[in-house]
C-alpha cells in the first residue's frame, strides 16, 4: 500500500542534482573554494537530502494510514445507520398497514349503520293500485223454521257464568269470615310508656314512708307501680323516685299527676323526671 501511494506522490527524487548543479554555478561566479569545505559541504547537503527524504516518506505513510483508517471508519458508521433508517422505515410501514386497516373496518361500520338506519330505511311510498269498489250485496236472510227455534231456545248460554259467580261469592263470603275470626282471636297490642316521678316534700320532717305508702294507694285501671328510692336534694331533704307503667290509651300523665298531688299534706310537687314508650 505504501509503494503504491508513493507511485501516485510526487516526490523530488533527484533534487541532489539541482542542488550539484547550482552550488556549481555559484562556483564558478565567487571563486574555486578548497576541497575540504567543498567536500564537507556535498556531505552536508547529501545528508540533509536523506533526511528530507526519510521525513517525507514518514509524513506520506502517516497520512496513508491515517487515510486508509478514516474512510473506512466512515463507511462502516453510514452502514450502521443505513440499517437502523431501514428498520425504522419497516416499523413505520407496519404502522402504516395498521391505520389503514383499521382505517377499512371503520368505513365498512359506518356503511353498514348507515344502512341500517331508520331514515336510510325510509324510501319514498309506494303508490298502491286501488281497485274500484265493488258493490257487496248483502248475505240472503236465511228463514228459521220454527223447529230451530225451539232448538235455540233450549240452549242456555248464561246458566254456567251465573253458577261460577254463585261459587265465587261463596268463597269470597267463607274467606272474609275466616279472617275477621282470626282477626278477633289475635291480641291487641297495647301501647305502654314507662314513668319516673319526683315526688318533693314540703321540708325535711315530711315522713318519706307515709309519702310512699300515700302514692303507692293510687289504684287506676292500666296502672303498674315499680321500684323506688330516696334521693337526697339538700338541706337534709329527700325527694322520692318511683317508676311506674301506665297503658296510654288508660292512663295520662295528667291525670297521674293529679292523683299524686291530692296528698297535699305530704307532696309539694311532682315532676316527671323520665318517660319512655315501651
């Protein structure tokens, strides 16, 4: 490879000559000079035309190589990237059969709902063909014989219907009477409310037993007295809380009140400190 560069280079082969040829010239225009300085000088030109000539050489297979690494380098990157533009096109050519597929499968949808819409299904009314009228004469009376008379007469066509709704009227009558018996037989719920009273007395010497046994008297219809105790409200004063049942519908808290407070010896005040329905 270096040989062949330096076919194609231009290098100055012969340029000893020239210079033999000038330094001749120059000679014979200054003078003869002695023949050492004249030898010492042809041996220092000669070896600086071999070092020019090694330096030149060194420079031309430097740049050859260097030459030789740089295209190559070159060509082998544009055929990575030709590779990779063809990938990327292959890529985008798939994309592309995609979108047009599904591109066709929409269009073909969109036909067939536009074929099957109503207003594509609605075309212009056919004009029918009217025939002219034709005159219809009416059936022949037929005569009934008075032996089809009697016939008709014998059958009855309402006699069932009035017997079904006979039975029907029973049934419905028997049912009716079943439920207002059970209905009678079941038990009334009876609305409740549980009661807690605050019976005060007057001052501290109120006897709270005589108090009790006063309030405990009250007997009503719908009336169930409970527990009781003594709470103190200062002073040395007790109030009495006595809880009680009452059924609403016989017993208000009105007229409870009014029983309680009849005991004026003994009661001050009565107040309702609870009420709960049950």
């Amino acid at each position: 490879m270096a040989t062949n560069f330096l076919v194609h280079e231009k290098i100055w082969f012969d340029k000893f000559k020239y210079d033999d040829a000038e330094r001749k010239f120059y000679e014979q225009m200054n003078g003869p000079v002695a023949g050492s300085s004249g030898q010492e000088n042809g041996a220092s030109v000669i070896l600086r035309d071999i070092a020019r000539a090694r330096e030149n050489i060194q420079k031309s297979l430097a740049g050859s190589s260097g030459a030789s690494s740089g295209p190559g380098g070159d060509h082998s990157e544009l055929i990575m990237r030709m590779a990779s533009l063809e990938v990327e096109n292959q890529s985008l050519r798939r994309v592309v059969q995609d979108l047009q597929q599904a591109f066709s499968k929409l269009e073909a949808r969109l036909s067939t709902l536009e074929r099957s819409s109503p207003t594509h299904r609605a075309t212009a009314p056919q004009t029918q063909h009217v025939s002219p009228m034709r005159q219809v004469e009416p059936p022949a009376q037929k005569v009934a014989t008075p032996a089809e008379d009697d016939e008709d007469n014998d059958i009855d066509l309402f006699g069932s219907d009035e017997e079904e709704d006979k039975e029907a009227a029973r049934l419905r009558e028997e049912r009716l009477r079943q439920y207002t018996e059970k209905k009678a037989k079941k038990p009334a719920l009876v609305a409740k409310s549980s009661i807690l009273l605050d019976v005060k007395p007057w001052d501290d010497e109120t006897d709270m037993a005589r108090l009790e046994a006063c309030v405990r008297s009250i007997q009503l219809d719908g009336l169930t007295w409970g527990g009781s105790k003594l709470v103190p409200v200062g002073y040395g004063i007790h109030k009495l809380q006595i809880q009680c049942v009452v059924e609403d519908d016989k017993v208000g808290t009105d007229l409870l009140e009014e029983e309680v407070t009849k005991f004026q010896e003994h009661v001050q005040s009565v107040d309702i400190a609870a009420f709960n329905k049950i």
